[in-house]
C-alpha cells in the first residue's frame, strides 16, 4: 500500500529547542552524554517497591519548587515541565515571538501519555473519610486541573502566559512527535503566526508495573535491535521547541520541513505485522518535506528495544531507505520516556543536524539479521542536511518528523 498524496508543507523556523532527561538539563548535557556514550539508565529506585529494572530518572525533580502563582499546579510532571522549560533560552525565543504576534497568536501544543498520572496515584493511595463517610483525596492533592490528561498543556500555558490556542496530545508514545504536526497546522490554518510545542512525561506506578504487566520491561539496561534484546527501560523527560511561520520572524539554521501522520488500529499495543503504518507515516514526511529517502542523512528510530517492535520497524526502514542511512535508536541513553519520546529524540535529530554527530545505539552489540544495514550501533560524525525522527505509539498511533537546515 502507498501513501496517499499530501500538500507540500511550507517549512517553519525552529527558533530554540531543548531537552532534559536522564542525562541532564539542556542541549549540552544531551551531547555530551551522546559524544561520550555515557547512559543515563540506572537501577531502579523509584516509588517504595521499586521493580527490578533499570530506569532513566531524571535528577533534580524532587527540588524544583514552582513560582507560588503557580503552586496550584505542584506535581512531579509540572516540575519537569518547568525545569525543563528553563533551558536553553526558550523564554527568550518565546518573548521574541509574543512581542511581534501578540500572546494570543501563540500556540501551545502538549505531548504526554500519562499526564500527571503519579500525582493522582498518590492521592489515591492517601484517600481520607469526608463528608457522609465518602472517601475524598488529601487536601494537598484535592486540586482538580492536575488530575487530568489536559494538566500539562494548561499548566505550561499559564507557566508562559501564552493566550493562543492550547492542545494536549495523548496518543501514547507518539504524542510529543505529534505536536509538530499539530502546531504546524494550525499556523498554516491561520489560527496561531507561532507555537510552543513539548512534552513531559515522568515516573510512576502506573507506568512501571502496567509495561511490566504487558511482559515488556527489560531486567538489565535496554538494547535496541541487539539480536539479544529482550524488553525496553522506562524512562522520564521534557522538551520543547518554539516553532514560527518561516519569513515571520528572524531567520533560523534549523527548520521543520515536514510530517507524516498514520493511525493503523492493528493493535492495542503491538504494531502492523508489516509495519504498514510505520511507513505510510514516513512516505507522508518525505513527501511533505519535497524529500526523496536518499536525502535523509539520520534517522532517530523509535526502537523501544522489544523483539517485535524494533524488528518491525527496522523491515519498514529498510524498504524505504538506502543501506547508507546512518539510523539508530537513543532509548539506550534515557530509556524509553513514552510521551515525552518524540520531543527528546527530534532534539536528538535537531543536534545531529547542527552538531553533525550522529548517535549509534547505546548496549547494543549482537546485530540482529532479520534487521537491515541501516542499524547502526556505532556513533559517526556527517554533515548532514535533513534528519528524520519516528515516534510510534499503542494503538497504531504513528508520527514521524522530518527537520532540516534553513535555505
């Protein structure tokens, strides 16, 4: 089956991006861990029976302490959320772009997959007698905006004072991927000139014991497409990109160039046998992009490092790809951060296509055969002109981006 034909999308300027996850706060604490093949994955300490795995946290969470405006929304999502949102001059870029729109013509587009999930746990496991004997939360968790699938995107709209329209995307492991796309519709549509785009997701029970549930948590640290690969490592993190109309505001070196979308429903939670939607969804961002495959110089693959998934994606890579694609998967780094996925591996993408270091896979040694030669478990340096990043979720939730160099 092929792609069915999609506009050429108009390009839009990336005007800052950064990431925080295991390996640290910020764009530089990401490529030095990359230069350096340093992992961020650790034995497993959180939560008070901690399952025997490894996990990516990140440090310094438990520190942050929200502006007291914003006290209201205190849970560890939103404080990833705002440390992360302090990073790399994003405030900036984002104080650039309301002065010459105005806060209302800026978008704010959320990705997670569990919310602030951990938050409402807590509460639940702390339940107290209220009125008439019905049990009620603790007061300190009785704050309703953050026991919602929304509380990300409202909490970073009233952390930046942005007046636009305001998403949250929830398709599991695709949602900050998904992001992209949405931004760059509705300033395309006419309804935002600029957006901030991101995602957060962070540790907690549901998260942890429900993938282990589903026999798909690795004992030992990940290794994505290893022929020994046996599960993935769960992780946390957060991102954003402040994305503006090319021509709109100050020229940028770093552009998104396209976006493909699928939803195949093979599966709740395992992807098409064939990977159909994987490749319906990157035949979409080439085509938006104008891009032939041989012009891709990286790949950031979702490779959550789990037998059928990495296999999958790897047969849909390689009928659309040349065997000179330099692709690999990063979960090895900060383990999988499910809807904070796409945000911190289009970063990875982002820092591929300024840094010209291109990640291998992290753990992984043992090529697995029925994997074509774009695997790469090896870090190499190009100077590449468009990297593409995949982000696919349960459900048949497929995105994938495509970025590249302005002019």
């Amino acid at each position: 089956m092929t792609a069915a034909p999609s506009p050429r999308q108009l390009p839009l300027n990336i005007l800052a991006h950064s990431a925080t996850t295991a390996l640290g706060a910020g764009l530089d604490a990401q490529r030095r861990a990359l230069a350096q093949r340093r992992s961020g994955l650790r034995r497993n300490d959180f939560g008070s029976d901690p399952l025997d795995c490894w996990i990516g946290r990140v440090e310094g969470v438990e520190d942050v302490v929200l502006p007291p405006a914003l006290s209201g929304f205190a849970c560890r999502n939103n404080a990833l959320a705002w440390l992360a949102l302090q990073q790399d001059g994003l405030l900036d870029a984002l104080a650039g772009v309301i002065a010459r729109h105005g806060a209302g013509r800026v978008a704010v587009v959320m990705g997670t997959s569990t919310s602030s999930i951990g938050a409402t746990e807590e509460a639940y496991a702390h339940l107290q007698a209220g009125a008439d004997d019905v049990a009620c939360f603790p007061p300190d968790l009785r704050r309703p905006r953050i026991h919602t699938p929304h509380a990300p995107g409202d909490f970073v709209q009233a952390a930046t004072g942005l007046r636009g329209p305001c998403v949250t995307v929830a398709t599991a492991c695709s949602s900050s991927a998904k992001v992209f796309a949405q931004a760059a519709r509705l300033i395309h549509a006419g309804f935002a000139d600029a957006a901030l785009v991101g995602g957060v997701d962070t540790l907690c029970g549901s998260v942890l014991f429900g993938f282990h549930s589903l026999q798909l948590v690795a004992n030992d640290p990940c290794r994505p497409f290893d022929a020994r690969r046996n599960g993935l490592s769960l992780g946390e993190g957060g991102g954003y990109a402040v994305l503006e109309r090319a021509g709109a505001g100050p020229d940028t070196a770093l552009q998104l160039h396209g976006y493909g979308e699928s939803s195949d429903a093979h599966h709740m939670s395992a992807p098409h046998p064939q990977g159909l939607g994987a490749r319906l969804a990157m035949q979409r961002a080439l085509h938006g992009a104008g891009l032939d495959a041989m012009q891709v110089g990286y790949l950031n693959l979702h490779g959550t490092s789990t037998p059928a998934n990495d296999g999958i994606e790897a047969a849909a890579v390689a009928a659309l790809f040349p065997p000179s694609l330099h692709a690999s998967s990063t979960k090895g780094w900060t383990g999988h951060t499910l809807g904070a996925a796409g945000i911190v591996e289009s970063v990875f993408a982002l820092l591929a296509l300024s840094d010209g270091l291109l990640p291998g896979t992290l753990n992984s040694e043992v090529a697995d055969p029925a994997c074509g030669p774009q695997i790469r478990f090896d870090n190499a340096h190009a100077d590449i002109g468009h990297a593409m990043n995949n982000s696919f979720g349960f459900g048949g939730n497929n995105c994938s981006l495509v970025f590249g160099k302005a002019g």
